[in-house]
C-alpha cells in the first residue's frame, strides 16, 4: 500500500475507527434520542467508510498480503456500518445499534493490518494509527454532536464535553504519535503538496496542525463554560476548524508512513 491512496485509506480508516470507539463505547445510546444514531450512521457510511474501502482497495499492490487485508477488512467495516444504517433507517434500532458496535473491531483490526504495511516497525506504526483514530474521531464526533444539539435542545452538555476532553487528550498523544515519525528525511508521497517533502517539512507541518488542534479543543472547552444555547453552536463553529486541522495533521504526517 502506497501513494495519496494509501495516505487517504489510513487517515479515513482511522477517522471510522474513532467514531464508531466514541459512539458505541460510551453512554451515549442512553444519552440521545435514536435518530441520533441513524444519522450518524448513514453519514459515517456515506461520507467515510465507503471511501477508506475504495482508497484502500486502489492502493493495494498485488503481492503486499496486508495491503489486500487492509482492503478487504476495509470494505467488511463499510459493509458493516452501511448494514447498521440501513437496519437504523427501517426502525430496527436494535440490530442497527449491534451492527454498529460489531463494525468496531473489525475497523480496529483494518488499523492493525495497515500498520503491519508502515516503513517503521509495527508496534510505532500501530501507536501512531490508533493515536490517529482517536484524534480525528473525537474531532468528527464533536462536531457531528454540535449539530445534533440544534435538533435535541433537551441533550445535556455531557456527550459533547466529553468528546473535547477526549480531543484535548487525544492531540497530546498525536504529538508523540508524530514525533515517532522522525523528523529527517525520507520517501513520502507527493501528490499532496511538495512542500511536504521538501527538507522533510510534514511533520513541523502536522505538529504544527495538532497543536492548532489543540489550541481550538482549549477555545471549544472554554465556549461550552456558558449555560446559553449559543455556547454549543460557538463549540461546533470551532469544531468545524478542528476537524480542518486535524486531517491537514493526519495527512501531512501519513504522507510519511508507507515505505518508498
């Protein structure tokens, strides 16, 4: 697995991985209303897991035995999530919520196998991958719950301060997750911008992403400290610039991960 397909597989593999970890892993099923997770899932499918699928597929080389996994776990994580929206959408809220909940490991494994393609040893492209879907996962699922609260007036703040605490943590660990990137030179795709490989600037680039990243989770903390409506939609205002930030930092770094 290589190229900007490679780079775009990762990055949005991780993304469906985080997600779906925020939204099946913590109490939110009793927090808001089952519309909620119909939508949620209808849009995951659509806008990210089909295309971590289709991405990963394209950048797998014939012979590379993990890239193929990676696209096959990819396309049964899609599968999965699109199963769970659709059983969402004919009102079987029960098999849509176990469907979504069973697309999470399998997302998990894809991130393992695509970390067993990394130039770096497995254990560092494994930490960095799993440092990736928490960060763009919390980022995403903020701002898919700041829009839910102009629809749910009567959500508590708890989902959507939780979500900033686990982005505000989750940037700290990114750091580490692109410090162990190395900062010399190396092969890294160019189809995104040759400034990321010139005098090996992707990562000063991602960190200088995460750290906005963090800047804004700290902005999104500080807004949610008011009791008015307002608050949440100052919140996803700035959520909708940490989830800009957060992939220009996955991407800039990614370009880095596969070897030459």
């Amino acid at each position: 697995m290589s190229g900007s397909g490679g780079v775009i597989a990762v990055v949005l593999a991780q993304t469906t991985a985080g997600a779906l970890a925020l939204t099946w892993c913590t109490p939110l099923w009793h927090e808001a209303k089952r519309s909620y997770f119909t939508l949620f899932m209808v849009l995951l499918t659509v806008l990210i897991a089909v295309w971590a699928w289709w991405a990963a597929r394209g950048a797998a080389h014939a012979g590379d035995e993990w890239a193929v996994r990676s696209a096959l776990l990819a396309g049964v994580t899609a599968f999965a999530c699109g199963a769970s929206a659709a059983s969402f959408l004919a009102r079987r809220r029960g098999a849509g919520r176990a469907l979504g909940i069973a697309a999470l490991p399998v997302a998990i494994v894809t991130l393992f196998a695509m970390a067993a393609t990394g130039r770096q040893g497995f254990a560092v492209a494994a930490f960095q991958v799993v440092a990736g879907a928490a960060f763009l996962g919390a980022s995403v699922n903020g701002l898919f719950l700041g829009h839910w609260y102009l629809t749910d007036r009567k959500l508590p703040r708890t989902p959507i301060n939780r979500a900033t605490d686990v982005l505000l943590v989750a940037c700290l660990v990114e750091i580490a997750a692109v410090t162990t990137s190395g900062f010399s030179g190396t092969a890294a795709s160019q189809a995104f911008n040759p400034l990321l490989t010139s005098g090996a600037l992707a990562p000063w680039i991602a960190l200088g992403m995460v750290g906005a990243t963090l800047l804004i989770a700290a902005l999104v903390r500080t807004s949610l400290r008011g009791e008015r409506a307002s608050a949440v939609q100052s919140a996803t205002g700035f959520y909708y610039l940490a989830v800009v930030t957060a992939f220009t930092a996955e991407i800039a770094v990614k370009t880095r991960f596969f070897p030459g």
